[in-house]
C-alpha cells in the first residue's frame, strides 16, 4: 500500500475524474486543454497504476467500472481536501473575514434563507459573499470539488453531500400571449403535444436529474421538440412571453406575469409537478471560519 501511494500520480486521478464529469475523452481534452491522446494515455497510465480497468470503452457512451465507480467519489474528496488546503494555513483571523461561495438555480426565493444570510453578515461584516447562478450538474459538480460553499438545487444529490429541505416549488405550464394558444380555455394535455417547448437546461428526457416536471413532459409527450433552453428563469419566461414556445415556470413567478397579461396558464392545473429544493454542502471539505460558522447556523448544527 505504501509503494502504490507512492507512485500514484495524482495528475492521472485528476484527469480520471474530468473524464467521468465529462462523460468523454474529447470534452475532457478540451476542459484540461490538452489533446485527446494525452487524456487517453492519462487513463490508460492509471489503470496500469491501479490494476484495473477504470472505465469500459467498449460501448459508444464511455461508463464506469465498479472499480471506477468505487474511485471516482474518492477521487472527488481528494482535490477537495487539497484545493482547500490554503483554508488550513489561516485557522485562527483576529475576526471572522473571508468568503462565501454559494451556487443556486435561478430565482430560488426563500424568506428563511435571506433572514440567515442577513443575520450573518451583519454579525460578520468582513466577510464576502458570491452568489452564482448555475445548472443543477454544476451545482453538484462544484460542491464534490469544494469549490463553493453552500448550493441550493434540485434533483438527484450524491450521498457524499449534505443536504436539507429547504422548500417546494411548484410548477404550471404557460404561453406568451403571440402564441395562438394564449387565451384558449378548456384545453387539454393532447392539445399541447405538437407546440414548441422551452425548458430549463437541466430538463432532459431521459437524463440524470429528472424532475416531476421532466416526468410530466415524457408522460404527456409535450416539448417533443426543445426550441430554447435556459438556466434562468428570467430568460426562460423571456422565451415563453415572445413565443418561441410553451413552458414550465415556477408559479409563484409567474402570477405577475400572468397577472399582467404577458403570460396564460395552460394545463394541467391540477396536480402540478414541483420540485424540492436542497440546501448542500460537502461536509468533506476544509471550511474557513467563516465557512464554518455561516454551515453551521444554516444546518443547525456544529461543523
């Protein structure tokens, strides 16, 4: 054990682990900026490394092995730890200073939330705060590398991470009002399967982190055709106001809208979709001060 620690190479892990996020030689060749043979020999050189076949090449999709299954989280705790490293060289400031680092879907409205993060910078004003807003894989992409501190998403979260409920959103169908469908009552779900759709870049039939929303469109066999697609809301209902398409938006962002004029409801109306939105953090991780403190008051508990 101590001789393979010793040859591991831990640019080869790091480049494993692009691969696997990437799903494919060529996107991670072009996410590390090197050329396709270099990230073929890298996983190659690995595997000799390890022993064992990492990743099965024989399909047309690139998948993991139960081996690499088994090294990609580890890997994953691995550049966590070490690219935090610097957070450990500053333990004790004189005052709580440093960043906050959060990752959100778009638009995610939660009046507990705000109260928490108002609480806490005005108690700790000399600390930074970041707020990005970024696809549900993204999200889940940066808290496995512990480049962010807190994300609030959606969808399907790996057991490596924490996370608490934090709230349930529900969702409607809409159109703009250039759609010929604006206006229309008593329509039905049949009467919407042809029309263009519009959804979020993360609503992919078929795909990782389908949502009830995704769920309804496959059930329906609505939005068979994807004309737009976006990870902001205000771009989304942009989208949907012009007519490019129908949509899902969240309701309570839409009621002005609708209220307005720009926007109609279209089915179904009852029983909508919704999707549970997470608070989530990689409890593996070095956090700062700040980090530690802000988790803390958020989760409830001592980090």
């Amino acid at each position: 054990m101590d001789k393979f620690a010793r040859n591991l190479d831990w640019n080869l892990l790091y480049t494993f682990m692009v691969i696997v996020q990437e799903e494919g030689i060529v996107t991670a060749a072009e996410r590390l900026l090197v050329t396709q043979p270099a990230v073929s020999l890298a996983l190659k050189r690995l595997e000799e490394t390890v022993g064992i076949r990492l990743i099965d090449r024989g399909s047309g999709k690139l998948a993991m092995t139960p081996a690499g299954e088994a090294l990609y989280p580890e890997a994953c705790r691995l550049y966590a730890a070490i690219s935090r490293l610097p957070v450990t060289f500053n333990k004790a400031p004189q005052s709580v200073s440093g960043k906050i680092s959060i990752s959100t879907l778009s638009q995610v409205i939660s009046s507990d939330f705000d109260t928490t993060l108002s609480n806490f910078f005005k108690n700790h004003p000399k600390v930074e705060l970041s707020i990005s807003v970024k696809t549900v894989v993204e999200i889940v992409r940066e808290l496995e590398l512990g480049q962010i501190t807190l994300g609030l998403c959606s969808g399907i979260i790996p057991d490596i991470l924490t996370k608490r409920w934090l709230l349930k959103e529900e969702f409607g169908l809409f159109c703009g009002k250039p759609h010929s469908l604006f206006g229309k009552s008593n329509l039905t779900l049949d009467d919407l399967r042809e029309e263009p759709f519009v959804g979020f870049i993360a609503d992919i039939l078929g795909g990782k982190h389908m949502s009830d929303v995704t769920a309804l469109r496959a059930k329906a066999s609505i939005g068979q055709f994807v004309r737009g697609r976006s990870c902001n809301v205000s771009e989304l209902r942009r989208m949907i106001e012009i007519g490019l398409g129908i949509g899902f938006l969240p309701l309570h962002l839409a009621a002005p809208y609708v209220q307005s004029g720009s926007l109609w409801r279209l089915p179904p109306y009852d029983e909508v979709p919704n999707d549970d939105i997470y608070l989530i953090y990689n409890p593996a991780i070095n956090f700062s001060p700040a980090e530690r403190i802000f988790l803390a008051q958020l989760f409830e508990t001592n980090l």
